[in-house]
C-alpha cells in the first residue's frame, strides 16, 4: 500500500507533519480528518527520499502552479463581489469563467463543489495548501461573525503589510549577499589558481617555508587535488543541519535556542510581536471576541513558544484573567507591548492599541535591520580584506627573504 506525507493542522491549530499509508490521496485525507487532523498538504512518499531540494516559488515556472499572487488576487476579488451582493458560489463561477489559466479556473471549481458537498467556506480552503492557517483561521472567524467580505479585505491588506516588510528585509539583504558571494569566489581563485603558482616557484628555490605558508600551501593543495571532498565537507554539515531543522525536535530545538542568542532573538521577538498584534487589531476590530482572535494569533505565529504563550493566555482569558497580566508574566513579548495592551483593556480600546503597537515595532524592525546591514557590509569587506592581504603579503614576505638571501 503507498505511502503519503502530509502536513496537517491538530486541534490546537499546530502544524504537524508526518507520514501515513492508505490506498490514495482522498482516502489519506479521510484517515486524518477521523482522527481530529485537517490535512493541509498531501504527496506521495518513498523512505528513504526525506531529503528533497524545494526551490523558492519563483523558480517554478510550471503553468499550472497556483502563485501566491494569484491567491492574493483570488481573495481581493472574492471579497469585492460579496460586498457587491453576490452569493459566494456565484463569485466563484465569475472568477472562474474570466480567468484565463486553466489551474486557477480548476481550482475555483473544486471550491465550489465542496461548497455545494455542504463544507463552509474556511473548510473549503483547509483542503488547499495554499492557504496558512492564519488565512483559514481569519476567514472562519469572518464567517461566525458574519462579517466575511470584510475580514478577506483585511487579510489582503495583513498579506500586502508582511509581504511589503517580507520584501524590505529581501532588498537589504540583497548587497550583503553579494558581497559575501564575491569575496568566498574570490577567496576560492586565490587558493586554487594562485597559491599553486607560488608552491611551483618555493619548491623551486628549495627553501624552508615559514609554517604558515607551509600550512597555506597544504590547505592549497588538498583543496586543489580533492575538491569534491572538500565541497562534501562544506555543504555536508550544512545540508544536514538544514535537514534536522525541518524535523519536529530540530524545529523545537531551534524555537528554544533561537530566543536565547541576543541578537537573533531581538529579530525574533519583534517580529512575532509585529505578526501577533497586527493579527489581533484586524480582528478585535472587526468584532471577533479577544479570545478567540488569540486562538487565530497562535496559528500564525512562527516560533513555538509564541504559540505557546498565546495558547496559555487564551486558557487565562477564559477562566477571567487579564491577558496582559498573563501575558507579562511569561517575559516573551517586549514589556512596552504588553504594558500598552494592559491600558488598552482598560480603557476598551485593545483594538486600536494592538494596530500602535504593530506600527510601533515594525517601524523598530526595519531600524534594526538597516543598522545591521549597515554594519555587515563593512564586516564583510574587512574580513575578505584581511584574508586576502594576510595570504598576499606572506607570499611576498617569503619572495623578498629568499632574494635577500640569494643576494
């Protein structure tokens, strides 16, 4: 019988993943939806074949591919027709018949039929992978609400917000890389083209070479003679550290290590601070009572102590405590965060404190990151400096003691 990985949400909306044997995809998906699990993503599997290269979206250029734009796209248009007054299976059969890619109008299609199968809207999307729980999450909120156009008008303006800093931290990113890129390159020539030049002309002279330039000539040859050894060397403990990090204990491992490293974990926690609270204020603000807008948070934040934190404040909340007070007592998020969040339970108004306080750390964020650029590049040129000069200037140290010497 053939085997299926799937990526699946549980109870608690945390994503689990795992592997499970049924006859095909549709009797897979209904094997975890008996257990309590709404599968998000479903594919063959063979053992043996964990580690799979996944290219980044825009390496794709299969047409049937759904993007994320189109999705983007889907939503805008799905929620400008229902606050025209259309039935949401009449909006899907508009968007279905002007759309001009044969995947997307097969794909609003099957959200149409489950509609009619009697699947809400939200359950309909579950059965898609290109929809984050938050999405989900968001969308099922609108509907016990009664208030969807409106919470998809917001989730297109959440995507376009985290998308634009998704895009800022991409372009900043952008000269550091290169330069790294440049100086390992150049680094690679300096050892593989040009030390091998200097060991023809020392062994030449037959002269005892300092120790470190013995030892350059050393590394310099082995890299020259056994570079796939040496490519296996780099790239192996790399690939395999990626590799565990995809695994649950290498996930929660790196949820816990990664909040206590003073500089990753100040990028973190305001970056779930920013998701969290930006979340909330499109929420509380369009009536979805606090506890559960919390329960949404912890489907969409990324680190699993976040989750956890919302999942404890979201039990507090219920049995009547502040969350504020639930929430300060765990010292994840930033205090002023918190402290704002308090007086905004006083004063009734935790929506629009929770928008001040996203605006606040985003803006904190971007700052962070535009000063740790500005420090890298400079970083990067030194050290590529520095090692270049350390490996030119004993070159010549040498030269210039073997001429003073045959003089």
């Amino acid at each position: 019988m053939p085997l299926f990985k799937y990526t699946a949400l549980d109870n608690e909306n945390a994503v689990k993943e795992g592997v499970v044997e049924e006859t095909d995809k549709a009797a897979a998906a209904k094997k975890l939806m008996l257990q309590g699990i709404r599968p998000l993503e479903i594919r063959p599997y063979t053992p043996g074949s964990k580690m799979q290269i996944s290219l980044p979206d825009f390496l794709h250029f299969n047409r049937n591919k759904i993007t994320r734009v189109e999705i983007d796209f889907f939503t805008k248009q799905i929620a400008m027709l229902l606050n025209a007054g259309m039935s949401l299976d009449g909006a899907l059969r508009i968007m279905k018949n002007h759309s001009q890619k044969q995947a997307f109008k097969e794909f609003c299609d099957a959200i149409e039929r489950k509609l009619k199968e009697g699947k809400s809207f939200s359950q309909a999307l579950a059965d898609f992978p290109h929809f984050t729980p938050m999405y989900i999450n968001i969308a099922r909120a609108g509907e016990e609400g009664g208030i969807l156009p409106a919470m998809l008008t917001k989730i297109t303006e959440y995507q376009s917000t985290f998308q634009e800093l998704r895009q800022y931290i991409i372009s900043a990113s952008v000269y550091p890389l290169f330069l790294l890129v440049v100086g390992i390159i150049a680094i690679i020539i300096l050892i593989t083209t040009i030390l091998p030049r200097f060991q023809v002309l020392f062994q030449g002279m037959g002269q005892q070479l300092p120790a470190n330039v013995a030892v350059m000539m050393s590394v310099s040859s082995f890299v020259s003679n056994h570079y796939l050894i040496v490519l296996v060397l780099l790239v192996g403990p790399v690939a395999l550290l990626v590799w565990y990090l995809k695994q649950p204990e290498g996930k929660k491992l790196y949820h816990r290590l990664s909040l206590k490293i003073p500089v990753l974990s100040s990028f973190i926690c305001e970056l779930e601070t920013t998701r969290i609270f930006r979340t909330l204020e499109v929420l509380v603000n369009n009536g979805v009572h606090l506890a559960t807008a919390l329960r949404i948070c912890s489907g969409i934040a990324v680190n699993e102590q976040f989750q956890n934190l919302l999942h404890r404040a979201t039990e507090a909340l219920k049995e009547g405590q502040r969350v504020s007070t639930k929430l300060k007592g765990e010292a994840l998020l930033p205090s002023l965060a918190v402290d704002l969040l308090s007086i905004g339970e006083e004063s009734g108004r935790v929506g629009e404190v929770c928008g001040q306080i996203a605006d606040h750390y985003d803006q904190e964020l971007r700052s962070k990151i535009k000063r740790l650029i500005s420090l890298i590049e400079p970083a990067f040129i030194l050290t590529i400096a520095l090692v270049a000069g350390y490996v030119v200037i004993s070159m010549l140290t040498v030269i210039l003691s073997m001429n003073d010497i045959a003089g």
